[in-house]
C-alpha cells in the first residue's frame, strides 16, 4: 500500500480504557521488544487499525480482520489490514517476528487454534503480545454484546500460551487502580439487571466503531490520569488484579 498512512483518531481513541491499554503496551513492547527495531510485525484482529500507528515503531505492520467493514476503513486511512480468520491465519510459516492479539483470543471459539496457528507464523524467538478480559465472574452485558467467549485468569493464560509452545516472559493484570470500582458496577448492574449504555447513536453509520460505554467529562480525564500513573507501576511490578491480563510470550521450538 503506498503513501504515508494518516494518523486519523476514531471515538475509541479518545476513550480512557482504550488509552490506559495502549500504554501499558507500549511499557510492555519497549521493555522485551525495544522501539526502533524493523521486525515484521502483524496485528491479528486489527479492526480499523488503531494500534497499528503504535505498533509501527518495532517495524513494519500488517493487520488482519475477519470483518470486512473495519478493514475498508483502516485502509482508508492508509493501513495494510487484510482479511483473514485468527485460527486460519493467510500467511506462511516463520513470517513474522512479533504478533499481537489485542483482545481478540477471547471472541474466537477455537483459542487452541489461535495459538497454534501465531506459533506457526512466528520465527524462532519471535514475540506474542496479548491482552484478554479477566475473570469469568465479571462476565456482564458487555461481554455478550461484544461476542466474547470466555474471560480468563492470568494463570489460566499462562498455561495455555504454555502448551501451545510459547514461554511467557511478563504477565500481569491491568486495570489496577480503578479495578474496586470496576468491579463493583460490574456486579451492581448484575444484581440489578441493569444494561450499560452503549457509545452515541448518532455516528455515520458507514463507518466503523467499537461498542463501548461512553466515559462523561471530566471522569474520562481523571480515569485517563490514573492508568499513567498505572502504567508507572506496571514498568516495575506485575500487578495482582485488575479487570484485564496483559501478556508477552516467546516462542519455542516444540
């Protein structure tokens, strides 16, 4: 694809959640990876490619997605994204250095099949980096609506990157610091059978936006504060809980 891609900020972007998570990994990729590196990259389950910009500092970037309306508008704005399914994945073996599932493991119903199918496209020594929603009790309305599978503990994500062939190097939970409050909204609403409100309806509908709970000013702001000061803590320790697991593996030889 030629040309510059344009650095075009969709809602999501603006989002606290989505913030605090591109942070925390970018601390994790600069720590294991290194910035300024020209790796073969590929960013499984893509969508618009809001990551791609970020991810283009350790080398050059493909995404992938099974849904072709966010691939039209990641090329719009200047991004490789192709389509593809995450358990089938289009490319030949040992093509990559470095692939990420950015909260995509979860929506897929053959996770062994992910795994497998990352560990056959990486070369040797090559990175994974994911993150997952954590904690099956936290299950809730957003889950259902955003198609998701299944939520996990840190060590249940160990073990299976384990048996699909990789070593982990970092893994920690994230969403640290707002995890008390998360959690008891969580379970309020459960209790209730209240349903969160989604993003604004009022968006073109010929483009693409991830469902999300929209974020009042100035809570976004402060929120957005607290996972910098997170992402401080993440640099120096795991941390023991939060509503989200955040990963880095390497590849072995089976």
């Amino acid at each position: 694809m030629s040309g510059t891609p344009m650095l075009v900020k969709l809602e999501e972007d603006k989002h606290w959640w989505f913030a605090t998570r591109t942070r925390a990994i970018l601390a994790v990729l600069d720590r294991y990876v290194g910035p300024g590196r020209n790796l073969d990259v590929l960013d499984v389950g893509a969508g618009a490619g809001n990551m791609i910009h970020h991810l283009s500092h350790y080398g050059k970037v493909i995404g992938l997605d099974n849904n072709p309306r966010p691939i039209e508008v990641a090329r719009k704005r200047g991004y490789d994204v192709r389509l593809g399914s995450a358990d089938d994945i289009p490319f030949e073996n040992s093509s990559f250095d470095l692939v990420t599932l950015l909260d995509t493991v979860e929506h897929v119903p053959n996770e062994e099949g992910v795994f497998g199918e990352v560990h056959r496209i990486l070369r040797p020594g090559g990175y994974l980096l994911v993150t997952v929603p954590a904690f099956m009790w936290l299950w809730s309305y957003n889950d259902v609506l955003n198609a998701h599978q299944r939520r996990y503990t840190r060590k249940e994500l160990e073990q299976k990157l384990f048996r699909a062939g990789f070593e982990t190097l970092f893994s920690s939970y994230n969403n640290f610091l707002v995890f008390p409050m998360a959690a008891g909204v969580i379970v309020i609403r459960k209790l209730l059978g209240e349903k969160p409100r989604l993003a604004s309806p009022h968006f073109d509908e010929d483009a693409y936006q991830v469902e999300m709970e929209p974020t009042p000013e100035p809570l976004n702001t402060i929120l957005d504060y607290v996972g910098r000061v997170e992402v401080s803590l993440l640099k120096l320790t795991p941390l023991p809980v939060g509503t989200s697991i955040i990963t880095i593996a390497r590849k072995q030889e089976r």
